[in-house]
C-alpha cells in the first residue's frame, strides 16, 4: 500500500513537472518555483493525511478498549456473574487461610489463568490448552458448587456450566476433527523428459530414414533416366543406320544402267 501511494505521489509531481516546463518553458526561474511549491503543498498534504489516519485509528482503537473494558466489568458486576465469581471467592477464602497467600490473590491468578489459557484455545488451537481448559471448567464448577449456599448449590453449579459451555464453543471448536494432512503430488518429470528424449531419437532415425528413401531414389531416377538415354541414342544409331542403308540401296541400281 505504501509504495503505491509513493507512486502515487511520484506521478503527480512529474504531471506538475511537465506542467510547468509546458507553461514557463523549461528550467525557467518560474517552473523552478512552482514545482518547490507543489512539492510543499504535497509534503504538507502527506502529512496531514498521515496524522489524520492516525488519530482515526487511536480514536477508534481507545472507543473499541473502552466498550470491551466496560463490557467486562458489566458481565463481572452482574448478579448472575456473582452466582459464580461470590461462592468461589467464598471457597477461595475458607481454604486459603493456611497458605502463605490470601484468597485475593488465588482469586486474580484463577481469573487470569482461565483467561490465559482460553485465549490459547481460540486463537492457537493448543490441544493442551484444551484440556487444560476442560480442567479448568471441572474445577471452577467444583468451587461455585462447593462454596455456594446447600439450598442454592446445583442451580449454582449449573450457571456455572452454562457459562463454561459458552466459553467452550469458541475455545473447543474442532476438537473432535481429526488433523489433515494436505500431500501435493508432483509428478516426477524424468519419465517425461525419457519420453520426450525417445521421440525426438525416433524423429531423427525417422529423418536419416527419409533421407536415405530420397537419395536412393534419386540415384535411381538418375541410373532410370541414363539407361533411357542410352536406349534413346541406341534407336538413334539404328534408325540413322537404317536410313543410311535405304538411301544407298536406291543409288547402286541407277548407277548399274550408265
């Protein structure tokens, strides 16, 4: 994208070049000028554009945290929410007295883990995280079920189910799918480039051949064509013999009266 905007701006300084060597004549005081002028006001505009889309997009960046940030805190204030995130603070809290930490602190590095843990799920498919996140889903239910009231304890736990099966669906999707393999086959080209070899062989053999068929036949037609001749001179001789003959035939008589 950068470089065709630099392209961009390449070809309408050389418009605004060609422009002013066609107005002022070229390497003109004045051109000069103009296209010092152009490159400012093309420099100052790049700037401005550069500042404006980035103000767009901290502007939007700062509204779309903002909205997430007060949808999460919503979700975690909510009374449903508090169906789960109350009675595991209550567990956290009764059985965190005898460790060196406090149940706060168990509570925020839960929250995180589980955050953790179900963005490796979503966004890189660990197979690891998955299971770990199933765990994870087992465990938080078992707190919300633990530390919730005796009379509230299985509707409870079945907020908090609900609210790991809604996480899941991203998190687990394709589980079951098993891993492809995607295996492109290339055709090995030396039988080609064998064949390919074998058939201009063949067309070579074949021209030799050919070439050979025309030369014998030439010699032929030649050895053809000189016989005829020497017959043609033969029939000649005897025809010119003959002709010889008759002629002196007719004479003696005449001669044989005087």
């Amino acid at each position: 994208m950068m470089v065709g905007v630099l392209d961009w701006f390449a070809t309408r300084f050389e418009e605004l070049e060609q422009w002013a060597d066609d107005r002022f004549g070229p390497d003109s005081p004045r051109a000069r000028t103009t296209l010092i002028g152009g490159l400012v006001a093309v420099i100052a505009t790049g700037i401005s554009a550069v500042f404006l889309v980035g103000w767009m997009l901290i502007t939007i960046v700062n509204a779309v945290l903002s909205s997430l940030s007060q949808g999460v805190v919503v979700v975690l204030q909510s009374r449903l929410t508090e169906v789960i995130t109350q009675p595991v603070q209550a567990y956290l809290s009764a059985h965190a007295k005898a460790l060196p930490t406090g149940a706060d602190e168990i509570g925020t590095a839960v929250m995180l883990s589980g955050l953790i843990v179900w963005a490796l799920c979503v966004f890189f498919r660990s197979r690891i995280a998955q299971l770990g996140w199933i765990l994870y889903g087992i465990a938080v239910t078992a707190m919300v079920y633990a530390g919730s009231p005796p009379d509230g304890r299985w509707l409870a736990a079945g907020v908090a189910l609900l609210y790991w099966v809604g996480l899941s669906l991203p998190a687990l999707a394709g589980i079951g799918r098993r891993p492809h393999t995607v295996v492109n086959i290339h055709p090995d080209p030396r039988p080609a480039r064998e064949a390919v070899d074998q058939l201009q062989e063949h067309l070579a053999e074949t021209r030799t051949r050919v070439d050979r068929l025309e030369s014998a036949g030439v010699a032929q037609l030649h050895e053809d064509l000189a016989e005829t001749r020497t017959r043609v001179d033969r029939l000649e001789a005897a025809g010119d013999e003959l002709a010889a003959r008759r002629t002196g035939g007719k004479r003696d008589p005449g001669e044989g009266e005087d």
